[in-house]
C-alpha cells in the first residue's frame, strides 16, 4: 500500500507531501490542479521515462518519494531480490524514488541508495496498480499475470511459488560454485595450492596472539623506561639499604603502639599504619619480581616483530581484513583440503548440489504448471462472470498456459 508520496519541482508542482490512510484516499481538483502531475509522479516509480520537461522552474532537478507498506514474504521474491539486499536492518516497509536532472536523466533510488531504474520499477509494479483510460500496465506483463492466477489458486500455490523463487535462487548459487570449480584444471590446482599455503602459514596461530604479541613487542621496546620506573618505585618502598616507605609505616606504628592505652583514639591509626607498612612490603616484593622478569633482548624483540609481520603479510595475501577473519578463512580451508583428503571431492560434491537443486526446481515447478491447469479454467469462468456484472457480457475471457524455460 502507498503511505506517503513527496514530489518536488515536478512540473508545475513546487513542493507537496501526501499522507495516505489505510481505505479509498481521494484526490480531487478543478482542471490544472495538477491530477495528472501527481499520476506522472507516480509513473516514474513505476518506470516510466522522463525528459527535461518534467523539470519545473523552481529547481535544476525533479524529485519523487514513495513510502510502501509490503506483506510479508515480499522481499522473498525473486524480482526484487536486487533490492532486498540493499535493505537495511529492521526496516518492515520500502522506500523508493525518482531523480529527474535538468538534462533530462534520471537516477533511482531504494531506502536512498542508488539503484537501477529496471529494479524500482519492478518492485513499485508488485505493489502499486496504475489503471488508465486505456491501459493497464500491469496486465501486459506475463509475471503479472501469473501472480493473478496464483492467487486465484490459493494460499497453498503462493506459498509453493515462494518455494520455487528460493529453490531458483539456490540453484543459481550451486551452478556458480560448480563453474567456479570446473573452469579449468589450472584453476583447480591453484585453488588448492592456495588453501594448502593457508593452512601452512598460520599453522600455530591462535585467536589472541596478534593482541599478545603487540603487548610483548611494547615491553620489549621499552624495556629500560621499565626497568628505570620500577627501580625507582623499590627504592621509595623498599630498599635494599636505608629506610623506604615500607619500614618508615612500620617505625611510625611501633612508636605509636606503647600509647594506644593512654590515647585509645591512636589505635586506629597504628592500625592502619600496620595495614599499609604490610601492603607496602608486598608492593615492594611484587617489584622486586617484575625487576627480575625484565630482560632487555633484541633477540626476543625481532622474533616478536616477525611473527607480527608473518601475520600482516599473510592477511594482505589472502585479503582478509582481520587476524580473526584470517584463522576463520584458514579454518574452512582446512576443512575443505580434508574432504578432499577423504575422498570427497569438492567438484563431486558440488555437482551433487547442482542436480538436487535442479531436482528441486523440476519438482516444484510441475507442481505450479499442475495447480495452474486445474485452475485456468475456472479462472477464466470467474473472470467472465465478473465482466458480465459490468456490462461485458459479450467479452470472452481466456487463460492459456504455454510452456517456456525456468528462470
């Protein structure tokens, strides 16, 4: 259903926004009100073509917007499969528009990302009926006409129609992997020489090693500010020779325990201070090991920036765009060189999906001819009748079915 509709300098309209409701909308308008401008408006979401004269004056281009509630399983089919990949997350409804520029071209959009005119159109056709005085353009198309008869069959054929758009679709990317398999032997052995060179390069590797090798190379590049800062630290706290921190809290506490009966109050903080004189020797101890640990090698600092740049060189080279989607990558390659270690041919295999799919798409579209032919007749009876209600009696009305490749 049509729930918005924004024009822009089409013509002689300067600017309007019209909000549908949800039953008949009527617009009506003494002649030159700019009916048949908002109908042009309309055939350009349907695809119509368009000229500079669609071009008002009030502006160096036209623009029209059309806001559409879908029912679901829309964006399932397969003519609108270009746009349905273009839609963003949670979005329940589909935003299409028209650009016509000054020199008479056009340019399409779908939720205001640029698309093609062919595709637009075929989506707004789904949803909107545009009816003339002499034409109807929908029923020319033989689409159009088969979602009409589908729906004279029932539920049943629209759900086994979707059935069928999903199957064409999946044997269409089962046919692509095969032809990607089977281009040439060449293709083949490089393919493999690839995976193998994937597994063999970030054997090893582990999600987290590129973090933990970055922290390493930082500790090992700034080793002497290290050893430099926690040396200073000891010698405050806890030094070798002389009075730190550590023993200074420890002397305060012994000088102020003798007191405690005399001013209670001292108690506390004797006590504290016999906390953080503890605490203290602990900080100075914990010191002391990281002194210990520090080791200035420029060997162990190479070895780190080697394996970082193993691990760049081997992203640039099979392009992936993290250290994590690299592992993933080598995953599935390992995974796949085990197949064919087992037997399981990757060319097999994919020949295997291609006549399941193709069996798939041959079951479900003689079921769709079958419900077709039973019911083209009374389609064509329902039609008839409704034609004599109208004052059509003398019309005939007939559905024929000619067979014609899948696609």
């Amino acid at each position: 259903m049509l729930r918005r509709l924004r024009i822009e300098n089409l013509v002689l309209i300067r600017e309007a926004d019209l909000a549908f409701g949800p039953e008949l909308n009527a617009i009506t308008g003494e002649t030159g009100a700019g009916k048949t401008i908002f109908a042009q408006a309309v055939g350009l979401l349907l695809g119509a073509r368009a000229d500079a004269s669609s071009v008002g004056a009030d502006g160096s281009e036209a623009y029209v917007e059309a806001e559409l509630d879908v029912p679901d399983g829309f964006f399932d089919e397969e003519e609108v499969a270009t746009l349905a990949e273009l839609r963003p997350d949670g979005e329940a409804g589909l935003v299409l528009a028209r650009r016509v520029f000054g020199d008479g071209r056009t340019r399409a959009y779908a939720w205001g990302r640029a698309v093609a005119r062919e595709d637009v159109a075929a989506a707004a056709e789904r949803l909107i009926a545009m009816s003339g005085q002499f034409e109807q353009r929908r029923l020319a198309r033989p689409s159009f006409q088969l979602d009409v008869l589908d729906a004279f069959c029932g539920a049943e054929q629209v759900a086994r129609r979707r059935d069928a758009g999903v199957a064409w679709r999946e044997l269409a990317a089962a046919r692509r992997r095969y032809e990607e398999l089977t281009r040439d032997a060449d293709a083949a052995a490089t393919r493999l020489a690839e995976l193998e060179a994937l597994v063999e390069g970030t054997d090893g590797l582990a999600p987290g090693d590129q973090d933990a090798l970055r922290t390493q190379r930082e500790r090992l590049r700034h080793v002497a500010e290290l050893e430099e800062a926690a040396a200073t630290a000891v010698e405050a706290i806890a030094p070798e020779e002389g009075d730190g921190a550590a023993s200074l809290a420890a002397q305060a506490e012994r000088v102020l325990a003798p007191l405690e009966r005399i001013a209670p109050e001292l108690a506390v903080v004797a006590t504290e201070l016999r906390d953080v004189s503890v605490r203290l020797v602990e900080v100075g101890s914990d010191l002391y090991s990281f002194l210990a640990s520090l080791e200035a090698d420029p060997e162990a600092l190479e070895g780190v920036e080697g394996r970082l740049a193993r691990i760049a060189n081997l992203q640039r080279r099979f392009d992936a765009a993290s250290f994590e989607e690299l592992l993933e990558r080598a995953g599935a390659a390992r995974a796949e060189l085990d197949e064919a270690a087992a037997g399981n041919d990757p060319v097999a295999a994919a020949a295997t999906a291609v006549a399941a799919a193709e069996s798939r798409v041959a079951a479900l579209a003689t079921e769709l001819r079958a419900a077709r032919r039973s019911q083209a007749r009374p389609f064509a009876d329902a039609v008839s009748e409704e034609l004599q209600g109208l004052g059509m009696g003398d019309g005939e009305f007939l559905a024929e079915l000619r067979k014609r490749e899948p696609g």
